[in-house]
C-alpha cells in the first residue's frame, strides 16, 4: 500500500511539473503501473535508439549465425521411447520428443532486465487453471494461455518477437543437442537401490542386516557423522541434463523430434532442448535465430533423416 502511495504520488508530481511549464517526461504517465514494454517514441529527442536503453525493435527475419551467436531452446513433451532401422539396417533406440505449439512469451533485454533472453510457451491450459498473476502476464504480453514457460538465455542477435512460433524445424537432422528434464522419481529407496552397495552378508550371523548400509562413522572421534554420507533417501525426481544427444529425424507435419537414445523424465513430462555446448553444430547448417516459413511452403512436409553417408558400415573393407 504503501508503494502504491509513493508511485501515486510520483505521478502526480510530475503532472504538475509538466503543467507548470515542462512539455515533456522522462517516463509516460500511464507507465507507472503497466506491464507493457516500453519503447521510445520516435518524435523524443532525448530517447536513446538501440544499444542505448531506449526502445528496441525486434523483427522476425533470418540471419547470419556467428561464432559466438546462442539460439534459444524449445520445449518439449516426451512421447516415450521406439526403436528404428536406418538404411544399413542397423536398429537406432530413439526417444520421440512432441514440439507443442512454442510461442516467445516474452523478451528480456540488457536495457531493461540486464541481461538477454527469451521465454518460451508451450502446449495450452485454461484460464480457471492458471494463477491471477500468470493470466496477466499473458494478457500483457498478448499471447494465448500457455501450460509451461522456460527462459533460455540467448545473444542479443538471436532476440526474436513476442508471438514467435518456434517448430521443430529450428533443428537440424544429424545435429547434437542438451536435453534436460526431470528424472523419473523412485520414492524412498535404500543404499543397495540407490547408491549400488553390494549390501551385508546371507548368511554367517547376519541377521535382519542383509541390505544394510553398514557403519556410517566413527566413534567419539570425530563423533558424528559427515557430510554427504551415502544413506538411505529419496531416489530421482531431481533436474539432470544429457548432452550430445544426436537428432535422427524430424517429423515437420507432426512437429516430432526423434533423438537416439534416452533423455530423463517419465512419458508426457516436459523436456528442455537446446543446441549442444560441447558438439557444436555447423552453424552453416542451422536457421538462425529460427526457421522461418516460407511463402506457398507445404505443411505435409515429409520427414527428414540424418545424413548416414554412402558406406555401408557392415560391409567389410578392402
């Protein structure tokens, strides 16, 4: 309340010195409480372009990658896991990750929140199901009613528009990916499960001890128990990341991504995956800062595999 008072009497303030002979702000009146974001008008003179902590112009266009340029990431559903034979008919384990309708929420920049980033919104939920502050923020930004938002950081040339559908044609067949999610939780588990102990013995006067941890210390030196004793616990539930992931296939019509291999989480939980930090991608290859469609593009686009070369890898060399 107390806050509210103050704005309130700030923008009284300045009413009156722009009454009393100044024609002109240092922030819009109707600024103090919205959640817009603010650009500069082009008729201020005192309004910094970009770069400058004035308003900045984002436009959905593609460009150059450099060497140092960071897309965003998607969000992904976990559909589960398969399995598939290439052309050799070698079997490929994949896991088929849904891309759900990935929209920019929201823009962060360096002259507002200090740093460059996109949120990102997938799939789609309920106005009763959201919070009063969660349906505001997508009222503000004028984007529809998302299940999930993640932020990606990104460079400020990879900073795309509000309203921005991301596909899951921002990746590229045979590139490598980080995907990160929530493991599978498996409840309270003991040290045999959790940590691999090999447990106390069958037999030779064991008793009720059999999948025991064992001693956990010492006596009265040092008379307690250090930290990060392995010990009986929750097992899983917990954020881990698997890189290099290699991206095997796309489905564009289906908005599929098949990955080789398996990434953490339960089926039909949300997975993050963005470029690989360690395998780097051609950046030649990948559309930047995303892919954007074409005019008279067909949708049923059929889907595209990894290039596996013109060598047989089961055939014996000369």
């Amino acid at each position: 309340m107390a806050a509210a008072s103050r704005g309130l009497l700030a923008r009284l303030r300045g009413l009156s010195l722009s009454a009393g002979g100044s024609s002109r702000l240092p922030f819009p009146p109707s600024r103090l409480f919205s959640a817009e974001a603010f650009v500069s008008r082009s008729d201020d003179d005192d309004a910094g372009g970009e770069g400058s902590g004035g308003g900045r112009i984002i436009e959905a266009r593609a460009e150059v990658m450099g060497p140092t340029s960071r897309r965003t990431g998607v969000i992904g559903v976990k559909c589960g896991m398969s399995a598939m034979w290439d052309k050799w008919g070698a079997k490929v384990p994949i896991t088929v990750l849904w891309i759900d309708d990935n929209v920019v929420t929201q823009v962060k920049t360096a002259e507002k929140e200090g740093f460059f980033a996109l949120q990102l919104g997938a799939g789609q939920k309920k106005e009763k199901h959201l919070t009063k502050p969660e349906v505001g923020h997508f009222r503000a930004q004028g984007v529809p009613l998302k299940r999930k938002l993640r932020e990606f950081p990104v460079t400020e040339d990879a900073l795309l528009p509000v309203g921005t559908t991301i596909t899951v044609r921002h990746f590229v067949p045979g590139q490598f990916v980080d995907v990160t999610g929530i493991t599978k939780g498996k409840g309270f588990a003991g040290v045999m499960k959790k940590y691999d102990f090999s447990g106390m013995p069958a037999s030779h006067g064991a008793s009720k001890s059999h999948r025991s941890g064992g001693s956990t210390g010492q006596r009265d030196a040092p008379g307690r128990v250090f930290k990060n004793r392995k010990m009986p616990g929750r097992m899983g539930g917990v954020q881990r990341t698997v890189k290099n992931v290699w991206v095997y296939q796309i489905d564009p019509a289906r908005n599929l991504l098949y990955l080789k291999g398996q990434v953490p989480g339960p089926q039909g939980s949300f997975v993050f995956v963005k470029d690989s930090i360690y395998k780097k991608p051609d950046t030649a290859l990948l559309p930047f800062p995303t892919y954007f469609m074409q005019e008279g593009e067909p949708e049923d686009l059929e889907p595209l595999i990894a290039d596996l070369g013109d060598v047989d890898p089961f055939m014996a060399a000369d």
